[in-house]
C-alpha cells in the first residue's frame, strides 16, 4: 500500500511527468485529470500517497484534500502547485491536512522525501 501514489493534474504534460518522475522512485502510480475522476476510480484503500494540483476546473486540490481526510484519514497529501504561496494565504489552514510542494521544487526524491516526512497523515 505504502508505494501507490495517486496523481490528480489536470495538465496532461504535468500528469505524465509527475506519473513518470514517481514511477522512477519505486512509486505504483494511478492517474487521474480531475479530483471527481480520483474520487470515483482510484483504488484508495490501496493508496498510500495523493499527488494533488491545486489548481483544476471543477473540484479544488483543498477540496480533494478535504474529501480524502474524511474518508481515506490513512491517505498521505500533498498538493503539488505553482502558485504556493497563494495557497498559503488563501488557504493558511491546508497545513493542517497536507503537506505542500512548490511545482518548481518538484523532484522526484524530494516528493519520496515529503512522502515519508508526512507518515503518519494527519487526521485533522
């Protein structure tokens, strides 16, 4: 369980790379271009880690976020994101249920870094 990772990006070319960089770290990756898409066909109790945009149409990284921290607690987030610092101000409370990457700090070691940092997920 602990090595599935689930992407959520709404841009293919970043879905891909972010599904590859993963893969190359030991990572099983599920993909999915929307949070509903997640939510609906990710195996979850199978999923240890969420890669998560920010930034979608349709349902928000925060809300996938929230959704996964009332029904799969166990579930470690990230929300990976160009614009962070927005994030920070627009939604200081996400520290609580996710851990958050700057899309420019992306690399895969250092997502399996964060990854093992946020073990154990917060239940908040």
């Amino acid at each position: 369980m602990a090595n599935r990772l689930v992407v959520i990006d709404d841009d293919p070319a970043l879905r891909v790379l972010l599904s590859e960089t993963m893969a190359l770290q030991g990572f099983d990756v599920d993909a999915f271009g929307s949070g509903a898409e997640a939510i609906e066909k990710a195996e979850w109790g199978r999923t240890g880690s969420a890669l998560i945009d920010w930034m979608m149409p349709g349902m928000s990284g925060v809300e996938v976020v929230d959704w996964l921290a009332a029904h799969h607690p166990d579930v470690r987030r990230i929300i990976v994101t160009a614009a962070a610092d927005a994030l920070l101000v627009q939604h200081p409370e996400i520290v609580d249920r996710a851990a958050v990457l700057a899309k420019t700090d992306f690399s895969g070691p250092r997502v399996a870094e964060m990854i093992e940092a946020t073990w154990p997920p917060s239940t908040a």
